[in-house]
C-alpha cells in the first residue's frame, strides 16, 4: 500500500501537516468574541492566532500576502457589476473596484468617531 505523503505534489507536502488540522469552534458570549477579534485586529493578527498565543500554543510564520477576504458567488457578481456598470464575467475589473472602495472606506474613516 502506497503512502498517502508520496501521492501528493511534491509542494504540498509542507502542507500536509495543516492540512490534518481540525478547525475548532468556540462557544463564548459575544463579547468574548468581539474582545478576542478586536485585540487580534489592533495587534495585526488573526482571531486564530490570537487563541494559539493565549493558550500559549506555537504560531505559525506570518503569511506572506495578508489580504482580506470574502465569499463572493454568482449573484453577488452580478450585482457588483451592476453597481460597477461593468460585465459580470470581469471578475477581475469587480475585484479591482471593489478593492478601491475599500482603500477609499479605510482611507476615510476618523478615528476620532465612533463608526459602529
């Protein structure tokens, strides 16, 4: 029998151990929640991260490309490209504009006001 570590590209195989990990829930009131999540956005870091560093479990190295992201399907595209006056297959150009709205929020937000 075959071991299942030979059958995977050769550049997974530094994955592969993550790829066994077990995404875990956390049950707590929501304010637990929004305290871990804002401590973990003002500190740069994942809410995951954040967990594994107060339970004093190791952290993995920083990624590479920190990026924001979100689920996007067929309709939300469709009605991005209505508000873009763009084609729904140009996914792309709809990323591209859906980034510079989110550079233009961050670029005006105040801090001295409360935005919630």
């Amino acid at each position: 029998m075959k071991n299942k570590q030979k059958e995977l590209p050769e550049k997974w195989h530094a994955s592969s151990k993550a790829m066994r990990a077990v995404q875990v829930a956390f049950y707590v009131d929501e304010q637990i929640q929004i305290k871990i999540r804002q401590d973990a956005c003002l500190r740069g870091m994942s809410p995951s991260d954040l967990i594994r560093e107060i339970t004093q479990l190791p952290l993995s190295a920083p990624p590479k490309r920190p990026r924001l992201t979100a689920s996007l399907n067929k309709e939300d595209y469709a009605q991005l490209a209505l508000r873009y006056n763009l084609n729904p297959q140009d996914t792309l150009e709809i990323k591209r504009c859906v980034m510079q709205e989110l550079i233009d929020y961050a670029s005006n937000f105040d801090l001295s006001q409360d935005n919630t």
